[in-house]
C-alpha cells in the first residue's frame, strides 16, 4: 500500500509545455510528442500537458504607425483572433485524434520567446517542445530563433523537434 506522500507523488504530474503556431513545424512537433510521450501511455499520460499559443500584437504584426493605423489595427486584431482560435482548434483535434482529452490550452498575447519562457515558470514544467525551423546561421543571427532563445532561458530541459529531411 502506498504511503500517503508516495500517493501525492503519483498524483502530481510533471508538466511538458508544447509550443504551438500555424507552421508544419509546430504540428510537426506536437505530433511527434503525442505519438512518443502520451499515445503509448494509453490514459495514464506521465506528463500534464499545456499547449501554448503566442498570439502578436496587432501592432507587432503590422509594423506600422502613424495616420490609418488606428483604423487597420482592429482589422489586424480580428484576424489574429481567428488565426488564433484556428490553430487551438487544430492542436486540440490533433489530442483527441489520440486520445489525450486532459490538457489545458493557452493563448498568450506576446513575442513567443518571452511567452514560452513565462509559461515554463507559470506551470512549473519540467520540459517545453518546440518545433524548429530549421533557419541557418545566418537566418538565425538576423531573425533570432525561439527555439535557440529558449533553449538558452527557459528554467526546464527544452526539446526541438525538427521534421527529417525527406529523401527522394
């Protein structure tokens, strides 16, 4: 029989953060991590899962001020709204397809360096998934990665899923 404390232990899951947008490199991953981390494990999943969408500002996604900006950035607004909804739609269907039914989702306004980062700490995650890109060097050094920001700043061990190359 187990002891009270061995049963809390049992209870109390570590958290994986899965990160998630509307590339193939996102779904990529989350399917990736679904197949290798939670479909094995039929309902007894090791981990609670957090799937976090970095929602840009308006007016980050347009870039622009000045004269008509106040009449395009409610426009923009919407459209990331839908984007948004689209994309949870998607990673929840992507769950469900196998058979994970607990999870929470999350969508955050903000650069999605800092929010991945802020949801490690928020949820005390033991590992956060993100996809990559795949960018070289030099796309890397003028773009920034969120995959490298947040294997270097994330208080937990950050796994990039990257796609294989498909030989032909």
């Amino acid at each position: 029989m187990a002891s009270p404390a061995e049963a809390e232990a049992v209870a109390e899951k570590r958290v994986m953060v899965v990160a998630i947008d509307d590339s193939e490199h996102s779904t990529y991953a989350l399917e990736w991590t679904l197949d290798h981390f939670f479909t094995p494990y039929a309902s007894n999943h090791p981990f609670k899962l957090v799937l976090v969408h970095a929602k840009p500002t308006a007016s980050s996604a347009v870039g622009l001020a000045g004269p008509g900006a106040a009449e395009v950035l409610p426009m923009v607004e919407a459209d990331l709204k839908k984007i948004a909804a689209r994309i949870i739609e998607t990673a929840r269907e992507s769950c469900h397809s196998k058979s994970v039914h607990d999870l929470i989702v999350e969508v955050v306004e903000g650069d999605a360096r800092n929010v991945l980062c802020e949801a490690v700490e928020k949820h005390h995650a033991s590992i956060l998934v993100v996809g990559s890109h795949g960018y070289g060097a030099i796309k890397r050094a003028v773009l920034g990665s969120v995959s490298d920001y947040c294997a270097h700043h994330a208080h937990c061990t950050v796994m990039i899923v990257k796609r294989p190359k498909i030989k032909h």
